[in-house]
C-alpha cells in the first residue's frame, strides 16, 4: 500500500520512527509500523538516513553518560534493526537440502569488460582438505591489529568495479549495493596475524 | 528499429516464455534460470533494501526494457547518491563523493550479460558443490513468493536463500548465509512494480557530470586465441575443489608502467577476482584479511606486488586462493 506523502505525514512518521527506535512505540502500533516502514520508499529512506544516525546518536549519549557500553548500544542498535527488516547477522541456519539440482546458467549483467577474456578448462589442482586450514578466528579482526591501509577505500572501490562484472547470478547485486552504498569498509590486517607463505 | 534489435528482442521473449512457468516445473534449478532471464528482460522497478548487520541501505532501482535492449539505473538513497548506469554499450559508476565517474566498456554483445555469461551460456552447475532445495514461500511485498535454497556441500563457499516471485521469477529477497548459516548479508525489496513501459528518462543519471574526472577504460582487445591458461603473467598454484580460472583480463595505467592484472576463479555460483598490481608503494602493501557483508578479500604481497583476491564467498576462499597465486613461469606443486 503506497504511503501518503506530505510535510504532515512525514512528521508523524518521523515520530513514530523515533519513538520505535527508542522502543517507545506502543506494541500495538509496532507490527504495523514496521510492515509500512519497510514497505516504502520513504519509510526505508528515512529509517536509513535519520533513524539510524538518530539512534546511533542517543546510545552514543547514553554510552558517554555511562549509562550502557560501547557493545551494549551496538548490540541493542543492531538488535532493533534486524528484528525490522528481517535477521541478517542473527542465527537463521539454512535448511537441510531436500533433493539434488541440476545445472544453474551463470551470472547476471553486471559492472565493466575491459580487456581481454577468454573461458577455456584449466588444470589447477584443487586444494585438499587440511591443506589449507585457516581457523574461524581469522573472520573477525582483532581490534587492535586493525589499519586502515593497504585497501584503500579507492583501490576496494575500484576492484569491486571490476569484480562486479563476473558476480554470480545470485551475488551481483550485493557486489552493485557495496560500491554505490559508498561504504567500502574493508579494513585491512596488517603483518601481525599473517602467516608466512 | 535495427534489424539487429528486433532479432534481439524476439530471442529474448522467446526464451523468457520457454524459461516461464508454463513448464510448470517446481525444479528449483528452473526457477533460477527463469529468475537470470526475468532480471534482463522485464521492465521493473523498486526500492531495494541493503542489510548486513546493524547496517542498512536503501536503493532505488530502475531496469527499462525497450526493443529487447535492456537499461538500469540503480541509486543509492543516501547523502551521498552514488549511482550505476547500465546502458547498451557501457556501464557507468557516478561516484558525487569522489566527484569522479568510472566508466567501463561493455562491447557489442554483453548488453546485459556478463562476460561470463557471455562465454558460458549457461554455466554448468555441479551438486557436488551446491545443493538446491525450493519451497513455497508465502507472501512478500504482496507477491506470492517461492523460496530456492542454495545449500553448499562445504565450507569453501557461502549459500543462498532467494524468494522469487512467483509471477515473473523476480527476486524479491535474496539471503547470503556463511558456513554456519548465519546470514551476513541481504536484499529486499521494500517495494517492488512491473509498468509495461518506463521512460527512458527515468534511468538517465540527473547529476551534473561536466566537472567530474572521468575514468575511462583502456581499449579493449578483444577475445585472445591462446588458451585462458597461457594468458596473463600469473596463476595460481592450487584452488579450492570447484574453482577454475574462467577469465584473465590486464590493464595499464595511464602511465605506462603499472600493471593491473585480474584473473577470475568460479565454482559456478561464487567467483573471485584475484587483482594483482604492481607499482604499489610498499608501505601500502601488506598482508590481511578485510570483509563487508558477505564479501571477503585477503591482500598478501609478493616481492613488489600486491595480490587482493576478492568475493563473495568465506575468507578461507579468498585467502587460499591469494596466497596460492605466483607467476605464470613458477613451476606447478
């Protein structure tokens, strides 16, 4: 259902937002609030440009006001969030596979060709299991060791350009939202927790 | 209209109606094909929702299809409104925030093809890597939905969750999940219509572009006659199970002497671009893994290079593959 429009309503929309991110929202109002938040344009707009930077600013006050920490505002933010607009980072395991599939055709359009490209069957041997083991850990970064170097925001967006044109089918458009979202927030580890070759 | 397009456009009805429902198959494979055709040749527009962990974008997008030629422009509804143009002939980046604009060439027959879609045709899709599962799936944005699942086999790539819409094969919600099954990364769409026509003015950019740098590409090439495996200056030694080289491209810089090689692996599914540079300053080489969302990347250097492998798939895939990536001339294990 298309939302109305108008200075009027986007004020009540702005407080009913701040209110819900303040978890203020009456529980009533709350399932169908959120059902027209995300339903819209404006509504995933604003949640997007004011209620987040809104909500990050009030646990930012409550973090130096000593009321939570750091981790806490994050955890209550990104809990607020993924309950709106449908769990990413909760624990949603994927079902166990019910039959086999076949054949999938390959890629969707995507980004740039630049020079030369050629598709042929090429010998690599694959890597055997064990052969190169990398522990969980290495997903997430040890805050302390984190730079901000080698993978400049430039060079990230300039690779993902070039790596969007051979995006699988299903990951293309996640490829497309990094590089127009502007937030190529790669950070790089240095030296420190790299073994050598 | 060009001879040239009408062909065009009466293949592509052609096999949008043969890849369609009237099949009447619940094969998820066949809903995944009819979803690849649904995306390139049906007019739609819709606001896409970004998620990965607490943080959101929105994005407008617009797909016209117009004598079977198909153009995009997707925006990004923030601040800042990066943008991406697809037109016949090229893509085009608009970033405002680095008042720059990346172009890339896109040739005459990858009008809303990749390139290796292009080579391919349809790429084989081998269940001892994924398995597919499909379920119906209710209702989102108040479109009857099926769910296709895209369970992996190992801990090399990631799997999928995708609900398509049941009319037309449109993804309205794809999920990327890591080898827990924790979902890292998502799109929606918040809202989603199908006009029957759409101006060409709505995927035309409305930035001032006169005072931008712009980056064009070098010329193209064109397809090479030797074997993929002897193209290009490197390889890599040893891939995970699935993975093959399925394309090498090389650019210069403006200069002359920088070299930027990009050699992309695919399982079928997942790729990866492995990016390797030369005449980068050492202090901004390193080792390291990086991530957003679902894409991972792993910088490693070797002598003067600096070799990123990037994708979406675990950092264990990046990072073997960077690591594993010499020169052509380096004898094999």
């Amino acid at each position: 259902m298309p939302m109305r429009t108008g200075p009027e309503h986007n004020s009540r929309l702005d407080e009913q937002l701040s209110a819900w991110l303040d978890d203020e929202l009456p529980e009533v109002e709350q399932e169908f609030f959120v059902a027209r938040l995300v339903q819209s344009p404006e509504g995933a707009a604003r949640l997007a440009r004011y209620g987040l930077i809104g909500s990050c600013l009030r646990d930012r006050t409550a973090v130096v006001a000593g009321q939570i920490s750091d981790e806490e505002a994050a955890l209550q933010l990104a809990g607020r969030v993924r309950a709106a607009v449908g769990a990413p980072g909760s624990a949603t395991p994927l079902p166990a596979p019910a039959r086999k599939g076949r054949a999938l055709p390959y890629a969707m359009a995507a980004g740039i060709a630049l020079v030369a490209v050629l598709v042929a069957v090429v010998q690599t041997p694959p890597l055997r299991p064990g052969a190169e083991r990398m522990q969980a850990s290495t997903q997430t970064a040890a805050p302390a060791s984190l730079q901000k170097a080698s993978l400049s925001t430039r060079r990230m967006t300039n690779y993902l350009v070039h790596h969007g044109e051979y995006s699988g089918l299903l990951s293309a458009r996640v490829t497309e939202s990094h590089i127009i979202n502007g937030r190529p927030n790669f950070v790089a580890l240095r030296a420190a927790d790299a073994s050598p070759r | 209209m060009r001879i040239r397009q009408r062909i065009r456009a009466m293949v592509l009805i052609a096999t949008a109606v043969v890849a369609g429902p009237a099949l009447g198959t619940d094969d998820a494979r066949g809903w995944l094909e009819r979803m690849g055709q649904a995306l390139e040749t049906l007019n739609y527009e819709g606001t896409l929702i970004q998620s990965q962990g607490a943080d959101v974008a929105v994005m407008r997008i617009v797909h016209r299809v117009e004598n079977g030629m198909p153009t995009e422009r997707i925006t990004a509804m923030d601040d800042v409104g990066r943008e991406i143009i697809r037109q016949e002939e090229e893509v085009i980046f608009i970033l405002p925030d680095e008042q720059a604009v990346m172009v890339g060439a896109r040739g005459e027959k990858a009008v809303g093809m990749s390139p290796i879609r292009q080579q391919l045709g349809g790429s084989r899709f081998d269940d001892r890597y994924y398995k597919l599962t499909i379920a119906t799936a209710g209702k989102l944005v108040g479109r009857t939905a099926r769910l296709v699942t895209v369970q992996p086999t190992d801990t090399w790539r990631f799997g999928y969750r995708v609900w398509l819409d049941q009319e037309t094969g449109i993804p309205l919600k794809i999920q990327i999940a890591d080898r827990d099954g924790v979902v890292v990364e998502q799109l929606l769409f918040s809202e989603i219509s199908l006009p029957e026509r759409i101006p060409a003015s709505a995927v035309q950019s409305s930035a001032k572009l006169d005072s931008y740098t712009w980056q064009r590409p070098p010329a193209a090439t064109g397809p090479v006659a030797a074997p993929l495996a002897n193209q290009g200056n490197w390889r890599a030694l040893a891939l995970p199970p699935g993975f093959s080289l399925k394309a090498v491209r090389s650019e210069k810089a403006d200069k002359g002497t920088d070299v930027l090689e990009q050699l992309v692996y695919s399982d079928g599914v997942a790729s990866v671009s492995v990016f390797i540079e030369s005449g980068v300053a050492a202090a901004e080489r390193g080792e390291g893994p990086s991530r957003m969302g679902a894409a991972n990347a792993y910088t490693t250097d070797l002598s003067i290079h600096m070799i990123t492998a990037v994708g979406e798939v675990p950092l264990d895939t990046v990072k073997a593959i960077a690591r594993s990536i010499r020169p052509a001339r380096t004898p094999g294990p």
